[in-house]
C-alpha cells in the first residue's frame, strides 16, 4: 500500500534530537546551537522591496526566475567566480536549493548505467537531501566517508572501479556542512577528471561559499570551465539563505550546462513551486549587492576568533575554514548533547544525525555539530558553557 524504497529512513535529525532532549529540564538558560538558521539580520531594503512589487502577488510569478533575476545571478556568478553563463540557458532560480539538489537526480541521473543501477555519490557526513534524491530515483547511494585524514572532504577517487564504472553522479558540499572544510581547486580538478574519466556528472553544493575565514572558496563551475571539462559535467547550486541570511526567502538557484538546466526546467514546469514575483525581486536585488554579504562575512569571521580563543586547549579542536559550524570530537556525540542539555542547556547537534553507518561504522558518532548563528554575546556564552561542561 505504501512504497518500501523509504521505509528503512532514520527519523530526521531535528524529531530525533526533540526525542533525545524535550524529555529532560535544560540545566541553564537555553542556547540553542543546532539548526543552521542564520540569525544576523537580512538587508534592511528587503521590506521595501516587497511593498514596491506587492502588485505581483497577484499573478504567477516566472516559474523558471523572472528575467532580471536570473541576469543579477548571471552577473553574480561572472563577479564572483569568473564564468560567464547565458542567463537564460544556463540558470535555474529555485525555490530554496533543497528542491534542486533533489531534483537534480530526477531530472539528471537515468534509469540504469551500462545496463545497471546507477550510483549516486555522496559525502558521510552529508546533507540527507542527496541520499533521498537517489533513492527516489532508485539509485544506490555510496557513502564516502569525509573524516579528518581526508581533510574532512569525501575521497572518491579511493572508491573502488567497480563503484566509479556505476556512477551516475556525485554530490560535493564545499564549504562542507557539518566540518567547514573547503574543496580546493586541485581537490576540485581531481574530481571533476574523475567523473570524466567514468563519466558521471558532479552536482555542486556551495551554499556556504560566501561565509569564510581568509581566502574565497572556488566554485566547481569554474574549475571545469578551466580544464576545459564537458559542458555538462557540473551543476552548481547556490542560496540566499546562508549569503543574505534570508532563509525564509527560499531562494536559490542552480547553473550548469544548458541541457542539463533545460531537463531541471523541464520537470519544474510540472512539478515546481516558484518563488513569488515580489520575492524574486528581493533575489534579484540581493545578488545584485555585495555591501551586505562582506558585512555579514565579518562578523562570522569575528565569530571564527572567537571560538578560537575560547576553545583554545579542547582537545582535537579544528576550527572552520568556511560555514559557521564547529564540529567537535567526542567521545559520544548522543551522550555529548543530553549532557550539554540537562547540565548546561546548550543544545547541540550529535554528529551520527548527519550520517550514516556504514560497515558498522557511523563517521558522525564521535561529535558534535554546534552552529555559530546566534548573536555572538550568546555564543560566547553558549562555548563557555560547553567547553567548561565537556572537559570536566
């Protein structure tokens, strides 16, 4: 009566922290320090830009991005990473990018490769999006684990030829949520040579390439366009929600080559939600305008010397290149956070939601996801809080 493909999922990581915790008394005033929700203020021009274009609620808005807002991403993408791309033929405006990373394997991953099912790759730990995207699909996602000896970042090439000649396609988060690690360009060439080589496509999560320590995350999209790559080799996908903190905006979008975009176009013309016009217009403005994005990134970099300095001493501390997640080792990531709670009130994030066993191994069981989003007084707090607990 129900389809089986979804019936081995694990409770998400948000109802299964409410289940660990809600039952017990925080020990302090809470700090909450779980979901990635931006929390610095959006542009202030954002209410305004609504009023201006209210008449637009009355229509149905562009499904594939209004013109102007897919020509301020296109000149976003040409300022930021250097690549020039048709506005029209190259780019998708989504309704947040959690739609098109699933459905870029709706759209973009076949049925079968050389007569078999097709693999999906993905990071361990990763965003849950990419491993129900190939199920959906009926491919078989592989799990390539993302630990401190591979600088955090998945090691795909180490995966066996039989699972590379599967390959279908290959999801890469860089800024990587939970660890904050950055994908080089040589780590990027590396991949991108890989999937021509088995011929699989690379689907390119960078939605937290705006927020970074020292030096700005590359985009897969311009390192292939360096080497030269097949048109259709990457898709790249990007959100205002991390860069504007407007994640109630949901608005993103994604760019590749042009058939790639014309199949996601395809299936969003049946199967999408586009973002209000009026709200487009608050995109097309927010991708017009960097002011806001270099003073956002300042104050995550404040926050970066901030967990520095007080977590200076914890042992196996890594603090992040890029994103605004810490991503603590302990003992127990479960045991970890119902301490934290009961004893502190900081709430955080047992690293084993975010993965998945593999071979009796779970990457994630042995930390904490802590997210730096709240205000940076309450943050400081919140790791005091935490350090003082854990290391007692």
């Amino acid at each position: 009566m129900f389809p089986e493909r979804f019936s081995n999922l694990p409770a998400y990581a948000f109802p299964r922290l409410r289940a660990l915790l809600d039952q017990h008394q925080p020990g302090g005033e809470p700090v909450h320090m779980t979901i990635g929700e931006p929390k610095h203020a959006f542009p202030a021009w954002v209410p305004d830009v609504i009023a201006e274009n209210a008449a637009g609620f009355g229509n149905y808005p562009p499904n594939d991005g209004s013109a102007a807002l897919l020509t301020s991403i296109a000149g976003w993408l040409k300022r930021r990473f250097d690549v020039s791309l048709d506005a029209e033929k190259q780019i998708i405006a989504l309704n947040g990018t959690r739609e098109g990373l699933y459905n870029a394997c709706m759209a973009l991953v076949p049925e079968t490769k050389d007569g078999e099912t097709p693999h999906v790759l993905m990071p361990n730990p990763f965003y849950q999006v990419y491993a129900i995207g190939a199920i959906s699909v009926g491919a078989r996602p592989i799990f390539a684990e993302a630990k401190r000896s591979t600088g955090f970042l998945p090691d795909f090439a180490g995966l066996p030829t039989d699972i590379l000649k599967k390959a279908a396609a290959a999801y890469i988060c860089s800024p990587s949520n939970p660890q904050g690690a950055v994908a080089s360009r040589a780590y990027l060439r590396e991949l991108i040579a890989l999937a021509e080589q088995f011929d699989f496509k690379v689907f390119a999560d960078e939605c937290y390439s705006e927020i970074y320590r020292d030096d700005p995350p590359p985009s897969a999209l311009e390192v292939a366009a360096e080497m030269g790559a097949h048109p259709e080799r990457v898709v790249v996908f990007h959100s205002l929600s991390k860069r504007s903190n407007l994640p109630g905006l949901r608005s993103g979008f994604a760019a590749g080559g042009p058939e790639s975009i014309a199949r996601m176009k395809q299936l969003r013309a049946y199967a999408g939600a586009p973002l209000p016009a009026p709200l487009q217009a608050v995109a097309a403005r927010a991708w017009d305008d960097d002011a806001h994005v270099e003073e956002n990134r300042a104050l995550y970099q404040e926050k970066y010397a901030t967990a520095d300095e007080i977590m200076a001493g914890y042992a196996g501390y890594q603090g992040p290149e890029a994103g605004f997640f810490l991503w603590l080792p302990v003992e127990d990531g479960e045991a970890a956070a119902l301490k934290l709670w009961k004893e502190t009130g900081v709430r955080v994030l047992p690293g084993a939601y975010l993965s998945r066993e593999v071979d009796g191994r779970n990457p994630g069981a042995g930390y904490i996801r802590v997210a730096m989003v709240a205000p940076k007084d309450e943050m400081q707090q919140g790791l005091i809080r935490l350090k003082s607990c854990l290391q007692s």
